[in-house]
C-alpha cells in the first residue's frame, strides 16, 4: 500500500532558514538513566547558558539527609567516518546513503551539532581573545558548518526516501537540530563583536553574511534593554509557541480524522489509475475497492476534479474547510488561537521596534515593504477578478449544457473545469501520458540546459558502497560545457512504500551538500524525489503535463544549487535567497513548457515515436491556462488577507469580520456558511509563509518577467535566445544569494519587476507592442 503522509520536514531549501528554538538532550545523556540509583526520586532540568554546559540536576536522598547535585555533560559520541558512514565524503566524493542504518544516523547526527556548537564556543572565545578580523572568525566555523548541513540533509533524504527511521524520534532530532543550527544567532559576545566598529570595513559577501548576523540578532531581541529581552522571549515568543503547537495539532488532528468510502466503482470508474492506488485499501489492486477520500493534498485535489457525485464532493469540501471550527468539533476549535497568534506576534514586533509584523516579516524580503506588496496585488486584482466573471459564467452555462440544475460553488469548479477543458482544447490528462515518457523527457530536458545554459548532465554508473540507496536511483554528474565539473545530482523519482508521498505533481529537492570554497566542500550534491509512476511491462513511465512541469521546476532547483558556487555555504545555491524569491528560478525554468517548440519536442509517443502535432500543443499550453482568473483571484485573496490580516490592528478588525469584507472584493461566488476560514489557513498561521504568503505569486512574477525577455528576442532568432540565456546563466544561476535579488532582477531587465508580465503569461492581459520611435524631420 502506498504510505501517506507522515508526520515529516518538509525538505524545501527555503525552510531550513526558518527553524525554532528547542531543546533536547543527547542520547548517551538518556542512556545514563536507567543505571542510576533507585533512590533517585526527582529530576529538575534547567535551561543551559550555552549547549555544551547542558546539566541535569538530580536530588538523591541519602542517609544523613544531605543535598548533593550530579551534572553530566554531553558526551560526543565515538563515530568517526571510518565507523560511520554517514560522516565520510561531507567535502567531496558521493556520500554512501545506501548503507546507513538509523543508529548511524542519530550518533552521526549528534557528533556533527555538537562539534558546531563547540566551533561556536571557540567563536566567542577567539573574540574575547582579541582576533578582529570577520573573514577568519566566520572561517573557523564554516568547516563545522558544512560538516552539519551535510549530515542533517543526509538524515532528512534517508526520512523521506526510505523506513529506516523512527517517525517520534526524527522529530526530536529535528528539534535538537533546529537548536544546532541556530547557535550562532545566540550569543552576547557575537552580537557585541557584530555591532561595534571592528567590523565595519568587510566587504563582499562577507558583508552580506555580516548583515544577515545583524539582521537575526534584532529579530532574536539582542540590542534590547534586559527587560525588554525577557518580555520578548519569556512572555511573547513562548506564548506564540504555545499557540501555533495547538493549532498545529488541532489542524493535523482534524485532517486525519476525515475519512469516506466509496463502494460503488461507477463513482470511481474514471479516476486516474494513480489516483485510485493511493485510495484504495490494497495498491497492488487499485480497481478493487473500497476507496478512501481522505484530505491528503493530492487525493483531495484530484478526487475534486474527478469525482461526478455532487454530494461526495460537497461532503470533501466540507471537511476542508471547516476543519479547526467549532461546527465541526467543539475540541479542536483552533479560534481563540488564531487571535492569541495575530496578538502575540504584532506583540513580538512592537516589542523588537517594528510598527506590527508585516514590517518585520518583509524586513529580510525581496518586497520590503507593505505599500509594495498591496501595490503588487492591487495591480493584478482587477485583471483577474474580470477574467474570473468571464470564467464562472461561461462555466455555469457549460455545466448547464450537461444537465446541471444549480448555480456553481467551490466544490463543483474542478470537476466542471476539467470537463470544460475536455470539451474545449481535447485535452484529457491521462491520454497526453502517451506522449510524454519519462526518458525522453529527460533527454530533452537535458538537451535544453545544456544548449541553452551550457549544463551538461551525465548519467553515472555507481556500484558498490557508492551505489544509491535503491536500484531505481539515478546519479548524475553535472559539468560545464569544458568538462569542469560543478557537482552531482540524484533523481529517485518513482513511487514506492517506503517513500513519503506529497503526489505526482508534487516532490522535493534536498541539498545534500552545498558548495564552500572557505569550507572545502567544492562538488555540490542534490537529490530530486519524486512519485511518478513505475515503469513496467515494456513500457517506460508515462507522466502528465503536470508532472512534467514539477520536474523542470525541482530540475531548476538542482541546477541553482551546483551553478551557484561560492565563498561561503550561506552565499551559495539558494540558502539565504529572500522568501519571496526563492522560487525564482524553479519558476524561469516551468516557463520552457509555454515554448510551443519546446513542448513539441518534449512528446514522443512511447511506442510510435510520434510527436504531438502543433494544434494540440498550443491546444496544451492554453488548456493549462484555463480558468486562471479564478486561481489567481483565490491566491489574490489569501495574499490579501495574510498582509491585512498582521498588518491591521487588533481591536479595529476581528479576523472573521476581515475574511467578511475581503472575500466578495476578491472571489465572484459566495462564502459557504461551512466555510471556517481563516481557520484552516495553516500557511498563515504555522508555517513559514505568515505575513508572506504573497511570496508565491511574487517569484511566479519574477519568472514570467525574466523569461518574457525571450519572447522579446523572438524565438526566430535562435543566436538572440541564447544570449538572453547565457545572461541568465551569468547574472542569476551562479549568483545564489550574495547579491540582493532586487539588484539581480535589474541587471536582467534594466528596470523593477512588473506584475504584467504574470498576467501576460497567464492569458489575463494581450502583450502590448512596443512603440517604434519616428525619426525627428530636421
């Protein structure tokens, strides 16, 4: 049976930047416990200065009634890379995944946190010692550094790849390692060393990593009078840990609670085969029911659009958005939580010196600031929100056409979407499969990095301790046009057991290790995990437009990561690359498959050879552009509500009475009553995404801007296309984050983005031509 989500990190490179603070005590510590004296009768753990003076303080009663305290420390575990595999090749040569065992990965894991906190430690010691110079300070971690982010990615490709680990358990070791990570923003003696003239003539990308450092401190509360320090970490951030750890549970509680069998196979009879291994009680047999609807992303999306039981799909979409509301459990009521939320955080923000926390989430973006981001969406609004009228009516009347009775809700759009889309373009999901087998797409797609951006990637035969994890893995190398190699890159793209499961359409990339030219680490490794469908019987993986356009963006995301090698790990790949533009690149690359061109070479019927005529690819491209006034207009709205929503103050607009007024302004068909939001908003409340949700639709324009600019060239001219590529290549894949994005994007396009460009990509709006200049008559 296919394995459904487990309690996992999600493994975007953005996130690792967004980590909490946590506490949690070594295993050889724990192990301890159970050989201690029975007399032992309390244990009181007190919070350490610093993580290596951890101590557990234990009260043993004696004879003669005397206190005594026993500390231990933190032992380092004795793995070396000869005992542990998962220490071995953190700087070059492929790590050797496929013989790790869970044991190796919590002592690995363990020796790499604590040898960086300890490099931390000898930080602020060589700063006490008087050294003043920046570039060796931050250079004596780096090497720790690297050292941890290989082991803790490696960890996380092992959780979500494979069985090995504990579920409970790797969720502790992410916490420890969350603590780890975040070290070095904890800590007087830094912050005193950053803030004082000593280091004000850095330059480069020491400079930027000296800003980033300053940036933290701030939002960690240093700089504040001890008072103020103590209201924001012992009063606010713990309260607002408090709540989002109840939301949490209550809106992953109410996910999983849904659960609704289907019996009847008519109901399911034209569900994709993927669709129905995921539902169905055995995989192996996926036309045999029952069936289970359960509010996993990707069984929710594609069960909306297949499923033509009205009621089942009304039952669906209640349990989505109801979910943390009192109407559906009293229990998991998550509404007192989302006020403490907004409270707490404008209560952090005040008390760091910001107006409320929109201006301190757009700090450290791309946006920078609130007039901005509303200009941004007022600018697309109206587009959209014609183009949705124009959308709804003309499906209301085409759903009419087949029988339909009532006026359209939410429920009903996809499933009349795709109908429409059927009738419209002779665009059906699952045939266009035929044409799109995976090795061919890849050998295209390679083709297409290594003409356009000089990117070469060559399959590689691993065997033995170098061999992937599973038979089905492939390795590529990844060089330049000269030969010069820039790094290696994993693909583990079919659907297994054993794998984590996000969907087809859906999957990730983890960095394995990221380039360091201080560090020693010079071969950057990634991995792209996807759950395409198997091959078999002859016949190769068929994928769908869809899943095709994931590839080319998690390929985008690899090559980022092995083209931008630079001096330090934070500067390199896309560590460190501002929220709102971090999927940049992975955007710049989907855009390929708008290229009519490009699209017809990416076909070839797996048993015909034939290509796809050039009608029924632009019938493709637009057919995937079908209804985007309405998906804009949802996105306009969440991105709306979430800057409204920690931007306004709390007394003048209760957040239901906000969710009220926005929604008619954005959306053309009415809020059900059943409808809790923002309740089940987790983006906004939980994740990384608070005041910040727009980010999404921020990169989609960056995207659409850059790669307008071969549109402009004209795909005629192919000497013009690859010098707008070789540009890109220069100015944005090899840059990662040591220059501002906003700098990046101007020296592309000579001007600040333009929102028109998305629209423009989108069908919402007709390419303006531009206006020759006349010839002044002397």
């Amino acid at each position: 049976m296919y394995r459904l989500p487990r309690l996992k990190v999600v493994l975007d490179q953005n996130k690792f930047s967004d980590l909490s603070h946590t506490a949690y005590r070594h295993l050889s510590v724990l192990q301890i416990l159970p050989n201690l004296n029975k007399n032992v009768n309390s244990v009181k753990r007190t919070e350490p200065e610093s993580l290596l003076s951890t101590r557990i303080i234990y009260n043993v009663n004696r004879r003669d009634n005397s206190q005594h305290r026993v500390v231990f420390l933190p032992e380092v575990p004795e793995d070396t890379a000869a005992t542990n595999p998962l220490l071995q090749n953190s700087t070059t040569g492929i790590p050797q995944i496929a013989t790790v065992s869970e044991e190796n990965c919590y002592y690995g894991l363990g020796k790499a946190l604590l040898e960086y906190e300890s490099a931390v430690f000898r930080l602020e010691d060589a700063i006490r010692s008087g050294e003043k110079d920046w570039h060796t300070l931050l250079s004596g971690l780096e090497t720790y550094r690297v050292n941890l982010e290989n082991v803790w990615n490696s960890v996380n490709l092992i959780n979500i790849t494979t069985d090995k680990l504990n579920s409970d358990r790797f969720h502790i070791l992410s916490k420890r390692a969350d603590r780890a990570f975040l070290s070095r923003y904890d800590s007087k003696t830094i912050f005193e060393f950053i803030m004082s003239d000593e280091v004000s003539n850095v330059s480069g990308e020491d400079a930027v990593l000296l800003d980033r450092f300053k940036m933290e401190y701030k939002n960690q509360g240093y700089g504040l009078s001890e008072k103020k320090f103590l209201e924001l970490n012992a009063n606010w951030m713990k309260r607002l840990l408090e709540a989002q750890r109840d939301v949490n549970f209550k809106f992953s509680t109410s996910t999983q609670r849904f659960r609704s069998i289907i019996r009847d196979p008519i109901v399911v009879r034209e569900f994709p085969v993927d669709l129905l291994r995921a539902m169905s009680a055995d995989s192996a047999q996926p036309a045999r029911g029952p069936w289970s609807v359960t509010l996993h992303p990707y069984i929710y999306r594609k069960f909306m659009e297949y499923c033509p039981d009205r009621k089942l799909r009304w039952n669906a979409y209640v349990a989505d958005v109801s979910r943390c509301s009192k109407e559906m459990d009293v229990y998991l009521n998550c509404a007192g939580h989302v006020k403490d939320i907004r409270q707490h955080r404008l209560d952090q923000a005040v008390t760091i010196g910001y107006e409320n926390y929109v201006e301190m989430s757009l700090a450290t973006k791309m946006a920078g600031t609130a007039e901005n981001v509303n200009a941004f969406i007022s600018a697309m609004h109206g587009p959209a929100k014609t183009a949705q009228e124009i959308e709804i009516a003309a499906l209301q009347e085409y759903a009419e056409s087949r029988g339909f009775e009532d006026s359209l809700r939410e429920y009903d759009v996809p499933f009349f979407k795709r109908k429409q889309i059927r009738s419209l373009y002779g665009i059906e999901e699952e045939s266009m499969r035929e044409f799109f087998p995976l090795p061919h797409v890849l050998k295209t797609l390679f083709n297409l990095l290594a003409e356009q951006y000089d990117i070469v990637f060559e399959y590689v035969q691993n065997t033995g301790e170098d061999a992937p994890w599973r038979d089905e893995v492939s390795l590529y190398k990844v060089s330049d046009k000269s030969g010069q190699v820039r790094g290696y890159c994993y693909l583990d793209a079919y659907i297994r057991d054993d794998k984590g499961y996000n969907g087809a359409d859906r999957g990730w990339f983890i960095p394995l290790r990221s380039n360091s030219n201080i560090g020693g680490s010079i071969q950057p490794i990634g991995c792209i995990v996807m759950s395409l469908p198997n091959p078999g019987f002859g016949k190769p993986s068929l994928i769908s437009f869809n899943e095709m356009e994931e590839l080319f963006r998690q390929f985008g995301k690899a090559v980022a990561h092995v083209c931008a090698k630079r001096q330090w790990i934070e500067t390199s790949g896309r560590t460190g690359v501002e929220w709102d533009a971090i999927n940049f690149i992975p955007d710049l690359m989907s855009h390929w498959l708008t290229v009519p061109a490009v699209l017809q070479s990416l076909s070839c019927h797996w048993s015909t050879n034939e290509k796809l005529g050039m009608a029924l690819v632009e019938n493709q491209i637009q057919a995937n552009k079908h209804m985007s006034g309405h998906a804009l207009s949802h996105e306009l709205f969440k991105a709306a509500y979430d800057i409204s929503f920690y931007s306004s103050e709390y007394e003048k607009e209760q957040y239901q009475s906000l969710a009220d007024r926005l929604w008619p302004q954005y959306l053309v068909i009415e809020k059900d009553d059943d409808n809790s939001f923002p309740l089940h908003f987790s983006d906004m409340m939980i994740d990384s995404w608070c005041a910040g949700y727009y980010s999404n639709l921020w990169s989609r324009m960056l995207a659409a801007d850059v790669f307008s600019a071969y549109w402009e060239a004209g795909w005629e001219n192919p000497e013009a296309v690859r010098k707008v590529s070789q540009k890109i290549l220069n100015s944005l894949l090899t840059v990662g984050s040591s220059r501002p994005t906003a700098e990046v994007f101007r020296e592309l396009r000579g001007r600040d983005p333009n929102p028109d460009a998305l629209l423009i990509s989108l069908g919402l709006k007709k390419v303006r031509s531009p206006k020759k200049r006349v010839a002044n008559k002397e």
